[in-house]
C-alpha cells in the first residue's frame, strides 16, 4: 500500500509541475524549434498550452504531413493555439 501512495504523490507532483508550451515556435526545417509536424503535435499533446499561450509559425516549403490535433490540453482564452505562417510560401 505505501508503494501506491507514493505512486500518487510522484504523479501529482508530475502533474502540478507541468506548465504547457508558451511563446513562438518555428515548424518545418531543420533550424526550426520543430523539423517536423508530428514532433510539433507529439509535444502539443503531451505538455499542453500555458499560460500566455503558443505561436508555431510554419516556414517556407512544401510541407505533406498530415495534421491532426486532438488531446490538447489547456486551451483557453488565455493560453491559445495559434498556428500560422509565412505568406505565400506555404504549401500543402
């Protein structure tokens, strides 16, 4: 029993600590916070959005990954998800 309580402790603790993806990011090149889309979404999914939110601005190339966001935690008013990028350079 005292090996599942502290299970649970180190869970929670886990858990409270986590503080989500903020600021600008960069997607699509090796240069790039993100190379690709799926580390992009694998981190989105995993950590969530904090507080202040996150920008992921997509770069110039030819990009053939499909996107698909689901299970991303803390989206709200004050911690969004923007996803954009360099005009007219971006194609899918």
């Amino acid at each position: 029993m005292r090996h599942f309580y502290f299970i649970l402790f180190l869970l929670g603790s886990f858990i409270s600590s986590a503080q989500g993806l903020t600021g600008e990011f960069t997607v699509g090149d090796l240069n790039s916070d993100y190379e690709t889309f799926i580390q992009m979404i694998v981190d989105l999914q995993t950590e969530g959005v904090g507080d202040g939110g996150a920008t992921f601005t997509i770069i110039l190339g030819t990009h053939s990954n499909t996107l698909i966001l689901e299970s991303i935690s803390v989206l709200r008013e004050t911690s969004s998800l923007i996803i954009t990028a360099q005009p007219d350079s971006i194609f899918f």
